[in-house]
C-alpha cells in the first residue's frame, strides 16, 4: 500500500480539512451510531440547535483557515435539504467559503439533482454522503433509507460536476467481508470518490451501539491499506476517532495511505485532536500540510 500510495501521490503532503456542524440533532434518520437522531433524543440528551447564521460559520472558516484547513466542511442533521431559506443560507455560506480561497465540502442529508446544480453553481467543491458499510449489513445499522438512496444522492452530485467524499464506519459490529463489501461499493462508482473519509466508531452513550468494542488499530490500518490499493489515487481521510488513536498508530495509517485529516476540536458531535498536537506530529515525521 505504501508503495502505490509513492508512486500515486505526493506521500510528504497533507490535506487539513476543518468541519463545522451548522445544525445540530433531532434528525429523523434512524442511524445507530448517531447522537443527532430524533430516535435516541431522550438518551443522548443532545441539545439540538438550529442553523447557524452565515456570520457565525465564516468566521470560523477564517479561523480553520488562520490555523492551516484548506478544506472547510459543513454538516447538517438533516435527512435531505429542505427547499427554503435555510437551502439559500447553505449556498451563501458556500459562496463565502469558496471567498476565502478554500475548498468547500458539505454534508446535508440526501440531495435531488436541481439542488446539486445549485450547489455546484455556488462553489461547492465536495459533498460529503457516506455508505457507510457494506450494502448486506446496511440495515442492520439504518432502516429509515436505503443503501440505493445513497447511491442516488452521489450519483446528483457527480452529474452536477462536483466531487464526491464518500466512505464509511468500521466497528459497526460488521463483519471482515463486510468491510470489504463497502471498498467494493466505492470502488464501483466512476470515476473512484476524489475523498474517502474512514471513521472508527466513537461509541456514544444513549444510541444502540454504545457498548460495542472499540477497533483494534491494526484492523484501521488495514482498511486503510487495502482502500489505497484498490483506488490508488482518491484522498483517504483519517476521521472519527483518530483522537483514541497513539501517535504510532496514526502514522501507521498515513505510512499505509491516509493523506488527509479532519483538523480541529470537533468533528460533528465527538472530541478530535488538538490542532498544536497535529501539526507537532506532522512537523516530526516531515509531512507538509497543504
């Protein structure tokens, strides 16, 4: 893995990509590894917070930005994009973004074609809609949508000429050939996701999966290895739970192909690493971010 990821991509640079939750919680979705969902309201006790005004969500762009984020990512708990005002506050907070001379990525809940074309005319450079796992065990982790809604959302958003940030989850309680189902389902899209986020569960007390076990490191790498091999030039990104990870394993991960980062104290609802740590450990073992 190491060698294609050489000879694929530039091994000495990486990408910090900062993510912002714009809209927190009571989303209908049923998804039993999130915080956000209306379903596990009364357990998670998440406060759920409506959409942030364009002021306060640039303004942290220009602080992800002030500390090294070439990406800034937007997420919403929404199970698609509504048609109204809040649609139109998304695409100036995109247009704003792409001001700043930053990438813009965007994570929203499903998407129809009129409202990818909208989002491709105000910027965007990314959306984010992940498989999450393999399609066989899909169900067993969400049942308010099917795995062919997913595929149709990314299917809008690359006929509208924006790139697709697709990945998944592992310690869902899947299986090794389930891990392998969803490389598969993303090594079938054409042209391969430009961005392949891989998560590791952060079990979250009040949501159906608080109690499974946390993945064995070696078991990430791997993953992470395989993916490069199987789309040798898609940008595979370190995400949830990066912050239970040891120095050692997390160069592991990039020695293996991970050639980006979520950056920052957030990622949605979990803690993430400290941006000072990040760039230290970037800084010793001599890879540049972007």
């Amino acid at each position: 893995a190491h060698t294609v990821h050489k000879k694929c991509n530039n091994n000495s640079k990486m990408q910090l990509a900062s993510l912002l939750n714009i809209k927190t919680g009571s989303c209908p979705e049923d998804c039993k590894y999130c915080s956000q969902s209306a379903h596990y309201a009364k357990t998670t006790n998440l406060k759920s917070e409506k959409l942030m005004e364009l002021d306060s969500v640039i303004k942290q762009a220009r602080i992800a930005k002030s500390k090294g984020a070439a990406r800034f990512c937007i997420g919403a708990a929404w199970r698609n994009i509504p048609d109204d005002k809040s649609f139109q506050t998304v695409l100036k907070i995109v247009k704003e973004i792409r001001s700043l001379k930053m990438e813009a990525c965007a994570t929203l809940g499903m998407l129809n074609e009129s409202q990818a074309k909208d989002l491709a005319e105000a910027g965007l450079t990314a959306y984010n809609h992940n498989l999450d796992t393999s399609p066989e065990f899909y169900g067993k982790i969400i049942s308010t949508r099917k795995y062919a809604d997913r595929l149709k959302t990314i299917e809008n958003v690359r006929s509208a000429g924006i790139t697709v940030c697709s990945g998944g989850i592992i310690g869902l309680g899947e299986t090794k050939i389930d891990r392998i189902g969803l490389i598969k389902s993303l090594a079938k899209l054409k042209p391969h996701p430009e961005s392949i986020p891989i998560n590791t569960l952060v079990p979250i007390k009040g949501t159906p999966l608080e109690q499974n076990k946390p993945v064995r490191p070696i078991d990430l790498v791997r993953l992470i290895a395989t993916t490069r091999i199987v789309m040798p030039k898609s940008r595979i990104r370190l995400s949830a739970g990066r912050s239970n990870l040891s120095e050692e394993a997390q160069v592991m991960c990039f020695f293996a192909g991970a050639n980006s980062i979520f950056y920052g104290e957030k990622l949605l609802t979990t803690e993430n690493n400290i941006e000072d740590e990040d760039l230290k450990l970037l800084e010793d073992i001599g890879i540049e971010h972007e």
